[in-house]
C-alpha cells in the first residue's frame, strides 16, 4: 500500500513539473508574441510620422461648416499656388467662388463638392478622388474646435487609402467640441472603412445636418 501511495505521489508530482513547464513556456511565447505585436505596432506608428513629416502635401482640404475656413483656405492658397483646393460642402457656389476669385486663385485650382453631409462624409466623399488623382498627402483646413475630429476621422478614412495630411487649425474663438463627437465620429470611420457605410443618420440624431455638427 506504501508503494503504490509513493509511486502515486511520484506520478503527481512528474504531471506537476510538466505542467509547470508547459505554463512557463506559453508564457514565454505570449512574451514574444506580445514583444512582436508591440514592435510592429511601434514600427507602423514611426513610419507614418516619418511621411506625415516628410509627405508633401499634393492639395487642400477645406471641410465646410463656415465660410471663415474657406476664406482663410483663400489665402493660404495664394502661398501654395501649385496646389489644387478641394471644398467639401461648404458655402454656395457663388460665394465660394467670389471668396477664391477675390483672393486672386484661378478657377481651375478650384474643386466645389457638395456631396457630404456632415464630417465624417466630408471625408469619405473625397478619399477615392484623392486615390485616383495619385494624391497622397493633403492639408487638412478646419477650425480649431473642431480639429480633433476631423484629425480622428482623418487618420482613419485617409489613412486607410495611404493618404496623409497636415493640420491647419483656423482660429475660431469657440470652445473646443465635446470629445464624445471625435469617438462617435470615429466609430462611423471604422463602420466605412470595414463595411463601406458611414452612419450618416446616427451622426445625425441630436446634431442635424450640418458639416460642423
């Protein structure tokens, strides 16, 4: 009776440092696995602020929402006369114009687009024009309040075709939006991205139509 008790014991405790062994090595590998992930994640991030350092920017985006944007975008473009300038949904044609003529931009620079109906499609509306035209890197006009949405949406509509940008923040005297706007707005760039839709009518429950909303 001793013996088998011993021999029991034995057995437990062989299946014990086997198992031990076990936990240790898929520990190890879940070390190197994460070591990899984080590494890579690491590289990813340092090469896309190493273009988004060194990218030069191949046209204007104006998001629309206030013809404060579209003036300052005048201006800026008369610094950076060899690029195009792209509106998304902002003022009516005529005023547009008449702001871009005034600043001394030929028409032909001019791109007026009216398909967007809030932030998130101001993007989506454009990036395929973007890809097709081989423009890789935009500069990215919006107010400063509400810059970090846009940035959010950006990184992800525009990132997900290789485009990058450079942020231009318009001073607007107003106070920064809520940060529940950038995350719900960021949900519905990941839903585009994955699924092709963009949740315009969720993004348009309590804010209305309105490219600032």
């Amino acid at each position: 009776m001793l013996v088998k008790i011993g021999q029991k014991a034995v057995c437990k405790n062989r299946d014990d440092r086997r198992r031990s062994r076990r936990c240790r090595a898929k520990r190890r590998s879940c070390l190197w696995l994460s070591l990899f992930l984080f590494v890579l994640l690491l590289s990813g991030f340092a090469y896309k602020q190493y273009r988004t350092a060194f990218d030069r920017p191949k046209a204007l985006l104006v998001l629309g929402g206030d013809t404060e944007r579209e003036e300052f975008a005048a201006n800026f473009a008369r610094s950076h006369p060899d690029l195009d300038i792209w509106v998304s949904s902002g003022s009516n044609p005529e005023y547009a114009q008449w702001v871009f003529d005034r600043a001394g931009i030929e028409p032909h620079r001019l791109h007026l687009d009216y398909q967007a109906v809030d932030t998130v499609t101001n993007f989506t509306t454009l990036v395929g024009e973007f890809q097709a035209q081989g423009i890789d890197s935009v500069y990215l006009i919006t107010s400063d309040d509400h810059m970090l949405r846009a940035k959010v949406i950006g990184e992800i509509v525009l990132g997900s075709r290789g485009i990058t940008y450079k942020a231009i923040a318009v001073p607007s005297g107003r106070e920064a939006e809520p940060v529940e706007k950038s995350i719900r707005d960021g949900l519905r760039a990941i839903l585009w991205v994955t699924t092709g839709r963009t949740g315009a009518s969720l993004g348009q429950l309590k804010s209305g139509v309105g490219n600032r909303k």
